[in-house]
C-alpha cells in the first residue's frame, strides 16, 4: 500500500501518515526517502518521538551525526548533543556552545555550507514552543531553478560562490562585538558552485545568507545577483510556513532547501531537538576546495 500523504503546498512539502512504530520499523525508509528528495519537507502529527526514537528514526533514513560538526577561535570541538541529539535553544543554559550561533536561524539559509558535504537532511521535533511566533519557513530550490528561464540557467551554472560564517551571522547581529566577529572569521570559508547538480539528475540552487560573493564578479554585480536569487527562490510559490504542534515531527532536505525560523519570544523557552543526517554527495567536485586565507574578504 502507498504511503498516505497530503500536499502541504503546490510545490513543497507533504504530511505522511504513519504511525510511530511503522516509521522506527524502517520498513518504509526508501518510500520516505524518495518522498523527501520529490517534496522537500515531510511532515509527522502526533508522534512526539523522544531522543532515542528521534535517533531510531534517523538512523533508518541514513547516517545520524554524531561528533564533531563545529570548531571555534579558541580550539573547541562543538558536537552534535548528546549522541546526535542537538537541542536547540536561545537559552544559553540549554545549549551555551550552540545559542550564540542561532541567531543565524532567522535568516534563509543551508545547513552546512562550510563543509565538503552538507548535511543531507535534518529532522526536527519541539519539546517547548512560544506562545507567539516561531514559525519554521521553508523553500523549495529544486522548484526556483527549475522555473528560472534556460538563458540563464546556463549563466548560473558558470558561477561559483564563496560561503562564509561571518556573511551568515552579521546580517543577523549587526551590532555584534569584535570578538565575536573574529570567532565568526575563524570559521573556514567554502566555494560551492552556485548550480548543484544532484546526482539524481535534478538540479537545484546552493543559496544561503552564508553566500558571501560570487567568485570573479564585481562586488556590486555579486550583490544584486545574490539579492535577486535570494528574492526569485523565496517567492510564496516555493515556500511552506510550518506552524508547530506539540508532537509534531519534521523532517526537511537540506540539500534542496532552505529554511529559517520566523521571530518569536526569547524568554519563551523555545526549544527542539535536532537529529542531523550526514550528506551523501559533494554539492560537485570542485566544492571540496577550501578558499585559500590569502584571498578571503569580509561579507
Ligand atoms: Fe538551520
């Protein structure tokens, strides 16, 4: 029997219908799987999975994160939580090596630009939400390629671009201190072509706040292409706004969307807890260059 599904938008996202103990089962991973890779964001009611069936789960779809994914300024290795349980809070009592990054989230972007490979997908469950806000908001960039005209389908492919912490962050934190800039700057920089060709064959935007310049392009030139993209890829049409139950489970495809979290309270306690999926494939061989620290700029 198929997989029971309802598409949550035109373009993005679908709710399956399963109960909790089939979908720990993995008897249906590879229909899931492929759901994910065709809709972006599948979306589970009710099934409130706790740490350790949160990594069951994971670890039927694909190779759960464990370790380190993050090193800072000052030599610390950040890990994934707890046995690949990252809990994501604001509050720095929950989480303080993570909180002072998060603020990133409320800005369009990928998981994982800087590395080699970026996280394949991410599954995501609230265990406190806001009473006001918090929204998760995501964008299909399979779609916003696939409707760009050929004429410049074929201009984007050419280009690379340079992907940076500090183009992530400071946009979110304009008012942040030196140190925290320079702990920003430490991050290592990654090239990835602007066009990532899938090796299903699909092909879809490597856009991200995290995308600093384009590589070659006038600085200018770089800017209002990045601006634009960014404005064409976010259109209503290839978007989903995911508002949170209690017991809900998300899981999104890092590799062909982008995703950011609407404002909320930051006294409210909001928090969830996150399972990452290591990625499969290199966005294409050539992303697998670090950008030399001779020529790095500022975003
Ligand atoms: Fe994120």
């Amino acid at each position: 029997m198929p997989l029971s599904c309802i598409d949550l938008s035109p373009r993005m996202g679908s709710e399956v219908k399963i109960t909790k103990s089939e979908l720990m089962s993995g008897r249906r991973a590879s229909e899931i799987r492929a759901l994910l890779d065709q809709r972006g964001i599948l979306l589970f009611r009710g099934l409130a999975p706790d740490d350790s069936e949160l990594r069951a789960i994971a670890r039927t779809l694909g190779d759960l994160r464990i370790g380190a994914a993050k090193r800072t300024a000052d030599g610390k290795t950040l890990t994934e939580g707890e046995e690949g349980i990252l809990k994501v809070s604001l509050d720095e009592t929950v989480n303080p090596e993570y909180a002072r990054f998060l603020i990133g989230n409320h800005l369009w972007h990928m998981d994982g630009t800087y590395e080699e490979i970026p996280p394949l997908a991410t599954l995501f469950t609230p265990f406190r939400l806001s009473k006001t806000g918090g929204d998760t908001m995501f964008a299909n960039t399979y779609a916003a390629f696939d409707d760009l005209p050929d004429g410049e389908k074929a201009e984007l492919e050419k280009l690379r671009v340079v992907h940076t912490m500090q183009a992530a962050l400071f946009p979110a934190k304009r008012d942040c201190t030196p140190e925290e800039f320079a702990v920003w700057y430490s991050y290592p920089q990654r090239l990835h072509p602007l066009v990532w060709h899938h090796r299903s064959g699909r092909k879809s935007l490597v856009l991200s706040t995290s995308g600093a310049y384009v590589e070659g392009m006038h600085p200018a030139e770089s800017h209002d292409l990045l601006q634009r993209l960014m404005a064409h890829a976010t259109q209503e049409k290839y978007t989903y706004r995911h508002k949170w139950r209690m017991g809900d489970l998300v899981i999104w495809d890092n590799t062909g969307a982008m995703h950011r979290v609407m404002p909320f309270d930051r006294e409210s306690g909001r928090e969830f807890h996150r399972a990452t999926l290591n990625g499969e494939e290199s966005v294409t061989a050539t992303s697998d260059r670090l950008v030399p620290a001779s020529i790095r700029v500022s975003a």
